[in-house]
C-alpha cells in the first residue's frame, strides 16, 4: 500500500510542531555535521563540533589547513576518527579549491550538477549529499534515512528492500517539493523514529499508530 506522505507530515506537524532543524548554528557546520553523524548518534557529533569550535576552526578556510592528525583528534568522539578526517578533508578540499570556502557561492549551483558533484567526493552518499544539499545550501533535496525506511517499512508503505532513491521517491510524493517542506519533514520523521519507531518500536504512544495496518507493524 503506497504511503499518503501529505497526510502523515499534517499529522506529524500537529501532533509534534515544528522541529527548527538542522541542529547547527551555521550552514557549514551543517556541512561538517553530516559527514560527521555517518554510523554514530548527533550526541557524538555535538561533542565533536565543540572541539572544532574551542580550537576556532569552524569556518571552511581554517580547517582546511588542519593537519590530518590534529583534525582526526578533534573529531574523536564522533567515531571511525581516522576515517572521517580524511573523508573531511576531502569534502573541505572541495569547499576551498572549489569555491573559496564560500558557502553562497555553492548555494548558486544548480542542485542537480551540485548534487553530482558531493556525490563525486570520496565518502559522501547520497544521504550525506541530499543532507547538505537541504540543510546547509537551502535545496529542495529530501533525506531519507534509516528511520525513514524503518517508518515506512512497518507501516507496509515500501518494501524492505528499497534502496535509498526508491525510498525518497515514495516519501515525496504528495508533499510540496520545496526546500522547508523537505527540511521539516525529514525532522519529523527524525522525531519519530528516535522516540517512537525504535528497534523495539513503541506504537500504542506514536503519533502515527492510527496509520498502521489492523494487524499491526509488518515487520
């Protein structure tokens, strides 16, 4: 049964109000944050972007001069440390050599040529891509994670196997495809799955339980 986006985003909206996501105080923040959250939880990545911010390094032209090794201690508590430094380096690369480290001037780019262009860098995904594209560069790009197919999965709206692009498509439609309505509903969705649509899924308290199937999540 394919899935009635509008109708659960007016849902989630009245039952949740809004969300004023992404939880960063600058578009490249944004940007570091979500190389930073691959495979680990935001408390991990905030813990991480305050040693970026004591050291004064939150601004793409300073960081992007940060050794590997410095930049890799920094970004500890965020796990796969080592990883992610070179992943960021990689992402600041492009910032800098790109663009001058102006983040306006890679909000001109259109989003499809944006788009292929962060999918080109080594360690961004389409998730990562369409994160940066929504969250720090104010594109119509929609996130679909985890959650999401989580979500959509026990309420019978996809099959399990759907792959990220599939996924995005049958959450979008319905909805306006402007960026806010894609920035908002992402966070709802967010917001169910970290309090209600958890392994162990809490449904009699979710404020999508009257959208599930009489006999219950699928899976």
């Amino acid at each position: 049964m394919p899935s009635d986006s509008a109708n659960i985003f007016r849902i989630l909206a009245r039952e949740l109000g809004p969300q004023h996501w992404w939880p960063a105080e600058t578009p490249f923040e944004v940007m570091i944050g979500a190389m930073l959250v691959q495979n680990t939880a935001w408390k991990n990545v905030e813990r991480a972007l305050d040693n970026l911010r004591a050291a004064d390094l939150l601004a793409p032209l300073r960081l992007a001069v940060v050794g590997e090794e410095e930049l890799a201690e920094l970004i500890r508590p965020a796990g796969y440390y080592r990883l992610k430094a070179k992943r960021l380096r990689h992402l600041l690369a492009f910032v800098v050599e790109r663009f001058a480290g102006s983040i306006d001037a890679m909000r001109a780019v259109p989003i499809d040529v944006m788009r292929r262009d962060l999918l080109a860098i080594h360690g961004v995904g389409p998730e990562t891509a369409d994160s940066i594209l929504n969250y720090a560069l104010d594109h119509a790009a929609l996130v679909v994670d985890a959650y999401t197919h989580r979500i959509w999965t026990r309420h019978g709206w996809i099959e399990p196997r759907a792959n990220y692009h599939q996924l995005q498509a049958e959450v979008a439609r319905g909805v306006p495809a402007d960026a806010q309505t894609y920035n908002e509903l992402h966070a709802l969705i967010v917001n169910v799955g970290h309090h209600w649509c958890k392994r162990t899924p809490k449904c009699e308290a979710c404020p999508l339980r009257e959208l599930l199937p009489a006999s219950g999540p699928v899976c």
